[in-house]
C-alpha cells in the first residue's frame, strides 16, 4: 500500500504541477485503533510554484483552489492544503494539522518545513481551540453512537473526551495514540474492560457491528462531556501572533523548493 500511496502523490505532483511537502496517514491507523479492512485517509501539505503566489488573485479564491482532493474510494482517501492555508490554519493552532505533525505514518516529509513546525508547535499550541474541538468531535460521535450503536463512533467519543482531559490536566497537545490517553486516564476495571472490549473487537473488523448499548460507557461520556462543557466556559482565547516566523518559513520553504 505505501507503494500504491507514493505513486500517487507524485501523480498529483504532475497532475497539479506542486511539490508535496509532507504526507502522513491521520484517523484510525495514526490513532492505533484500525483494522485490517480500515481505510488509508492519507493527508499532505503542497507548495505551488512561485509564479503561483505572484497573482493579483488570493489563494482559496476561484480557480485558485488551496486544496486537492482526489476521489474517494474503499480503500483510499486523499486530500491536501496548499501551504499558506496550512499556515493559516497552524497560526490559530489547529488540532487536526498538530496531530498530522505528530503522526508516526508518515509517507514523505521535507524536514525544513516538518521540523520548524514541530519546533513552532508549543508556541501556538490554543488550548481553548483545542478543547472546542475534542468537545465537538465527542458530541457527534457520542450522538451517532446512540443513533448508530458503532462501535467506531463509541471509540472516537471516548478518545475525543480523552483528549479534552489531557488538554486540560497538561495544557500540551495530547497523545495522538488511542492507548496512550486510555493508559493516562483510565484506571483498571469495568471501563477499561469495557474500552478495552470494543478495541479488540474494532480492530477485528468489526468497527460497523451494532453494539448493545453499555450503561457504564454511556454514562461516562455523558458526565464527561457535560463537565468538560462547563470548565470551556470559563476560558478565554489567547493567540500568540506568529505571523512573522511563519511568512519567513514560507519564503524560506519556496527559495528551497523551487532554487
């Protein structure tokens, strides 16, 4: 599959005339949880050419589109942000492009942009920003989980309140390994056998079976998600401006790119 993968990123290379930057694998094979029969949602960061941001048109605009998404299929979902949008999206922290920084699956990367990111990332780290993301991810998982009764949903519900948690306890991005925030949180008993349960089972192929609904897990989140809803309340949003260092690294990246 890594293969079939890196053949077609340099497809969209040629296709698209950019240059990938870094691709990694996101969802439940970056989190530990996938099963054999489990997708491959690969993710990249791309740069244009330079006379491409020599336009009097902004990026995102009209035919100038900041992103590539190829058509989805059973076994491969891929899509890109064209690198000023990744920017953009760094500066207010985004949760989604910190764990792409933090996947260990990773199918190309050039180190002079994917280390200074790495570098930048405790900087602009928003813990606020953060928490409304895992809070959200949990609320819709956990909804579709009683409309559904996944297994994939239950899990994703609980690795979102999970990641509220440590955000909160640590004020850092969390672990992006689903084992690794269950072993910070999660004691032994009756939840983590539970937890533990629908891992095997998730990972058995079975992450769309039907799950008679578990008292224990239900109550959890609900009490969770209530909680964490009450602490988001009483922060404020404070955003370090980082715009500076990330127009230099955007230069720096486009003169290294295209010498």
């Amino acid at each position: 599959m890594n293969e079939l993968i890196l053949k077609k990123l340099i497809e969209i290379e040629e296709r698209f005339q950019v240059k990938v930057l870094y691709a990694v694998e996101s969802g439940s094979r970056a989190w530990g949880i996938h099963s054999k029969d489990s997708d491959y949602d690969v993710r990249f960061i791309y740069i244009h050419q330079p006379n491409w941001y020599l336009s009097i048109d902004p990026q995102g605009v009209g035919a100038k589109r900041d992103v590539i998404e190829l058509p989805i299929n059973d076994v491969l979902d891929i899509s890109g942000w064209e690198i000023t949008k990744a920017l953009r999206l760094f500066r207010k922290g985004n949760p989604t492009l910190l764990e792409w920084l933090r996947s260990d699956n990773i199918y190309c990367q050039k180190p002079s942009l994917v280390t200074r990111l790495r570098s930048l990332a405790p900087e602009i780290f928003n813990p606020t920003a953060s928490l409304h993301h895992y809070l959200n991810m949990a609320k819709n998982n956990y909804q579709l989980y009683l409309q559904k009764s996944e297994i994939k949903n239950c899990l994703y519900a609980i690795r979102s309140i999970l990641a509220c948690k440590w955000i909160k306890e640590n004020k850092t991005p969390p672990p992006i390994r689903f084992n690794d925030l269950v072993g910070a949180f999660v004691s032994e008993g009756q939840l983590r056998k539970k937890i533990e349960h629908l891992v095997v089972r998730k990972m058995a192929g079975y992450e769309s079976e039907k799950e008679v609904s578990i008292s224990i897990m239900n109550e959890c989140l609900e009490s969770e998600i209530s909680r964490i809803e009450a602490y988001v309340q009483t922060l404020s949003v404070k955003v370090e401006d980082s715009t500076k260092k990330l127009d230099d690294l955007f230069r720096n990246v486009l003169k290294e790119m295209y010498k």
